[in-house]
C-alpha cells in the first residue's frame, strides 16, 4: 500500500509542476494530423442496456464506411499514415503511445462530440474505432481494440476509453508519463461500483474480489492503458469467449475483464488512487460500501484549473461518467476553461478558434476526417 500511494502522490505533484509550467493545460488544441501521425438509472448499473443504447443501437449510424474510402496516406491495415516510410517508433504516435475509441456513430446526444472536444483541447490525437459498423454488442469493442493492437510494436503504449461519457483533461504525454510511474503492463480504471458481478451474489464482490487500498475496489473496463503485446493478449482471450457464444449480444466487456482480474491471469492492474481514470459511478449499502464520488472525493482547482480528487490526493487526467455519474457529466466540464468562451461565439478570436478547432483531424477507421465531418455544426450549439 505504501508503494501504491508513493506512486499517487509523486504523479500528483508532477502534474502540479507541469501544470504551473503551462503544460497539459486543457486550452491548448491537437496538433495537426496531417503532417503528424498521431442513465441515469439505478445508482447500481453501469452496464445496462441504456448504455447499450449509447454504443450503436438507438440511431442508425451513418453511412458505412467503404473500404476504398481512405487518404493517400492512409490503408485499412497499415501501423500508421505512410506504412512506405514509417518505422516503428512512428506507428506508435508521436510520443509513443496511441489514444483509441470505439463509436458506430455519434450517438442520441452531443456527449460523444464533448469527449472528442476535450481531447483535442487536450492534445491528445484521439482515433476512432468502429465508426459506420452496424451495432451488434458490447464485444465489438473488444474486436475493434483487437484489430488495431494487431498492427502497433509490441511495447508501445495503447490508451483505450469509452466515447460517450468521458471527458480528458491533461495531455497524452502527461498520461505516458504517469503510466510509467505505474510500472505495469495492463492498467485498468477502478470504481466503487461492482458491476455485473454484483447480480451474482454479494460474495462476488465483498468475499472473491482482491482487496484494494481505497474505495476504488472494482474493475471498470471503460478506461485502460497497456503495452500492446500484453493487451492483444487479453483482447483475442476476451473476443474468443464473446465469438464462442451463440447468441453474443449480451456479453459485457467489463464482466469478463473482471473474471480475469479476480483470477489473476494477465497481470491486470488497477488504478485505486485514480492517477489517471477516475470513475464517477457512486454506490450506497447494502449492496456496496457508501462512496459517492463527485460528491465528496472531487474538487475543482481555480489556481490550476484542475479537478482533484481530495480523497487520493491526485489529479487525474481521465474522467468517466458511468452509471450514475452521467448526471454530473455536463456540471463537471462547465468548470473548465475552454467553456468559457462558449458565450462569446462573436468575438473574432472565438470564431477563429472554433474555425481551428473544427480543421482538426482525427484517424476515423481507415481513413482520416476532420471535427467538422465528425461533428457537423456542434461548436455553434454547444453551451
């Protein structure tokens, strides 16, 4: 546990050093990817069929993509942009990691273009998985990861989130960097809540998980970070076991990460003092110990303009919306900066900003596509 916390508290005041230095701050924008590669429903369910719906099957998505519909630097099955001049090193981002999402489409709402705001104000050169396949499970998450992990060098540095209910506030490098205090090779979040393991039993969770030091007990499989070698692993085991099934719609993600994690296999570890993942989810007795997150672990930094949470003492970079914690999503980002300017869409400067924003690239598949095509007019409505 002391070693554990020593990782905390040295991520949080190198974040604090970084911040103060002007780095990671969330006003600044992706670089450019064209010449760089780059429910509220009950407080218990996380993973129900309401998120279900948020991942592809409430709307159709849009139009599916073709495979002849790539970039001239750009192929289904290449490591990066310009598989004729990339080594390996560049196929694992610019800093040595990449950043993946998984989306058939943009959702019922405005969340999935928040999450992807936040990261480009972030600088972190988010890729989209998925996006134009039709709706099938929760699993295609794993297939998509998958197939990606495929095509990266073994050590690089994979970050994998959820798309419709997360927000990033510090960079992609800053991330790195706290990963590697982690020193492991599959970094999972961790919350209060104990989801689906829960609807087999209290001794699921209170008797057969491993303890943990903090309230963070719990796997939650909507944030992870890992060496690609040692995360292809888990995907093919976990999509093997979703594609033995007959009927596979049903299967959740998170419960077989945690089956694996409870067993010890794959060397999963997990984020308790939320460095980088911070899980939102909150939890009350009988089923689970009483830990309301938002409420009583965060607080926002004026001087840094950072969320902390007072309960770690860390800063995270990752924050995560599940189950109930969808309630705070929008009360959240409205501290941060770059929403300031939301009211002031007139002044010269904030049109050019948004006329940037939207120029920005993202990898979107096998092809590349701008925020604007991603996000066709959302700068002009959000508020």
């Amino acid at each position: 546990n002391n070693g554990t916390l020593s990782i905390a508290q040295s991520v949080t005041r190198d974040v604090q050093i970084e911040q103060r230095a002007g780095r990671g701050t969330n006003s600044t924008f992706i670089r450019d990817s064209s010449t760089k590669n780059p429910m509220d429903k009950d407080e218990m369910s996380s993973t129900t069929d309401s998120e279900k719906e948020e991942w592809g099957d409430v709307l159709p998505g849009p139009e599916k993509i073709s495979d002849s519909e790539t970039s001239d630097s750009e192929t289904s099955n290449s490591k990066s942009s310009d598989p004729s001049s990339e080594n390996e090193e560049s196929a694992c981002g610019e800093n040595g990691i990449v950043a993946l999402t998984f989306a058939t489409h943009g959702g019922r709402d405005d969340r999935f273009c928040r999450m992807l705001e936040s990261a480009m104000r972030s600088n972190i050169p988010l890729e989209i998985l998925g996006w134009g396949d039709e709706w099938k499970g929760l699993w295609q998450k794993l297939e998509g990861s998958l197939n990606r992990l495929k095509s990266l060098p073994s050590e690089c540095i994979v970050m994998f989130t959820d798309g419709f209910d997360i927000i990033f506030t510090s960079s992609l490098e800053d991330i790195k960097e706290k990963f590697l205090k982690h020193n492991s090779t599959f970094l999972s979040s961790a919350e209060c809540g104990c989801w689906p393991r829960i609807l087999r039993g209290r001794a699921a969770c209170y008797d057969e998980y491993p303890k943990a030091p903090t309230l963070y007990r719990y796997l939650n499989s909507g944030s992870w970070l890992g060496r690609a070698g040692h995360a292809l692993k888990l995907m093919e085991k976990m999509v093997a076991i979703a594609l033995s099934k007959e009927d596979n719609s049903d299967v959740n993600d998170q419960d077989l990460l945690s089956d694996m994690y409870v067993d010890g296999t794959y060397n999963i570890t997990l984020d308790h003092h939320a460095t980088i993942f911070q899980s939102l989810h909150s939890t009350d007795p009988p089923d689970l110990e009483y830990c309301h997150t938002y409420a009583d672990h965060m607080s926002f930094n004026q001087e840094l303009g950072l969320w902390e949470n007072t309960y770690t003492k860390t800063q995270p970079s990752v924050f995560h919306f599940n189950g109930g914690g969808k309630k705070h999503h929008l009360q959240f980002e409205a501290k941060l900066s770059y929403t300031k300017d939301r009211s002031n869409r007139g002044k010269p400067e904030v049109r050019k900003e948004i006329s940037e924003l939207y120029d920005q690239k993202l990898r979107v598949k096998n092809s590349w596509k701008t925020f604007r095509d991603i996000c066709p007019g959302y700068l002009e409505k959000v508020s």
